[in-house]
C-alpha cells in the first residue's frame, strides 16, 4: 500500500507564503519515492494558485543542462484537494462548493469530517454521509476523518465513538470505494493543534481497531487496502515512529505542514515504510 502525506493548510497561507512554500521545495530537488504520495488542500481560494505553481514546476525540466528529460519532483507531483464540500449538488447554497465544482477544478480529493468541522460547523453524521456521496459520485478521493475527545477517551469511550463515526457516515458505502477512493484519518482531537500527539502504540491500537472494525462491522472487503493516515500534531521529529506502525499508512499534517522544508521532511519521512 502507498502511503499518503497530506497537508492540511486549514484557514492559512496567503499566495506569498504559498510561493515561498514551493521554492522551498523546488529548491531542494527532492525526487518522488516510488511508493508515497504528497496532497495539499488549501483554502479553496488557493486551489488554482497551488496548481500553477505544480505544473510551473513540472514544467522546468529536469536541470540546469539543456536536456530536455522531466524528472518527477515533489515540487511537481503534488496532488492538489479542497477542505471540505458541499452536501448538495447544486443551487440557492450561498457560499457552499459543491463536489462537482471541486472536481471540475482539478482537484484529486476533499477531506471531510475534520474535528473542526464537526465541532465548529456542527457538522453531523447524516450530513458528513451525504458529502460523502457527493464526493464519490464526482470521482473525488476522500479523506474521511475520525478521532474521540478527550472527555471520550477519559470515559473509556475512544473506541466506540470511533465505531459510530464510522458506522454513522461510512455503513452502506460500497466496498470497492474503500482504499481507492476512500482514505480514512484517524485523528485524536485531543492532539489536533495541541501539541500533544497519541503515542505510536496508542495510534497503532486504535488503527487496527478500525482496520478490523471496518471489516467485521461495515462488512468492506477492502479493509486491508484502505489506508489509515494519522493527524495530530505530527511533526518532522515524531513521523517516523509513527508511520514505522503497521497499521498507520500516512499522516494528515496541519501546522507542520505549512512551510516547505518541513512538508518535504514529513514526505521524505515516508522512506521509514519503503526503505
Ligand atoms: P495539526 O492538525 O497537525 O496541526 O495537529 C492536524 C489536522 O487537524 O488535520
């Protein structure tokens, strides 16, 4: 299975910061690994910004010779996604994107169900299924995210909260979604910009409750092949104990993931999987 390094800019960056981000990274000429992938989503208003700059990358040869040779770098291989989406297809919804529009923008995923999100937007389960099949049925990936409080892991109650998240928004779903259309984050919100991050061993556990959890509960064939990335304060220094568990297929990165030398650190983290 690949494993997937995403950056989630939330609410920041503004296009300066974004292009000192990119000649960060296409100064540093890192070449893509065989089997891990970098994805961004930035605030919708950058979308186009950031994939102008990918293909402006990809498209500056190889070197400083006169070869024509394209060599594929992280700066160009980018995979560009949107934050969110819009639970309906079309219409009077000021202000919403729908899935369509995203799609149709170039875009390759959309997370959703961010802690934030449910939280602070109030989103909820039925809502978070629909955005969902919006999102499928425009042929985005999706980044669905899952994690307990901390109350909710005081109480004992990780577990099943995890479970009716996924049970909630994910039952039904077609199996053959699961690992290639469908991702899944499981991000503590209790780590989410705190600082404090679950332990491998705690991140591993709940990993590969969802794991079985998906194929016993939700009856999905594909449970094996789905990847489980881990988001919470994730940083350069913690990665790689993290992604050297069995279970933890990638990472969702927030604020380590804004500037460019650390973003290619969490990518090149990726090595610990393959190497
Ligand atoms: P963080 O955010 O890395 O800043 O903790 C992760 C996320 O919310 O996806």
């Amino acid at each position: 299975m690949k494993t997937f390094i995403a950056g989630n800019w939330k609410m920041n960056q503004t296009r300066t910061e974004i292009k000192n981000f990119f000649n960060i990274l296409s100064s540093e000429k890192i070449a893509t690994l065989p089997n891990a992938e970098a994805w961004i989503a930035p605030q919708f208003i950058h979308i186009d910004y950031v994939k102008s700059l990918i293909t402006s990358n990809s498209s500056s040869g190889c070197c400083a010779c006169s070869c024509s040779a394209k060599e594929e770098t992280l700066s160009s291989s980018i995979k560009v996604g949107a934050q969110n989406c819009s639970s309906k297809e079309k219409g009077a919804l000021t202000g919403d994107v729908s899935a369509k529009a995203i799609a149709d923008s170039g875009c390759h995923f959309v997370i959703i169900g961010h802690s934030e999100r449910r939280s602070i937007f109030k989103e909820d389960p039925i809502l978070l299924k629909e955005k969902v099949q919006q999102a499928l049925s425009n042929k985005l990936k999706v980044i669905f995210c899952i994690g307990e409080t901390l109350a909710e892991r005081e109480r004992g109650d990780a577990f099943s909260v995890v479970a009716a998240q996924l049970r909630e928004s994910l039952q039904g779903t077609e199996s053959s979604y699961f690992g290639q259309e469908i991702l899944l984050a499981y991000e503590p919100v209790w780590a989410i910009g705190t600082g404090k991050t679950a332990t491998p061993a705690e991140a591993q556990e709940m990993h590969s409750f969802i794991r079985r959890n998906l194929a016993e509960e939700l009856k999905i064939s594909t449970a094996k092949e789905t990847p489980i990335l881990y988001g919470g304060s994730v940083t350069p220094q913690n990665i790689e104990e993290l992604l050297r568990q069995p279970d933890i297929n990638g990472a969702l990165v927030g604020g380590a993931s804004l500037k460019g030398v650390d973003f290619s650190k969490l990518y090149l983290a990726a090595k610990v999987k393959i190497g």
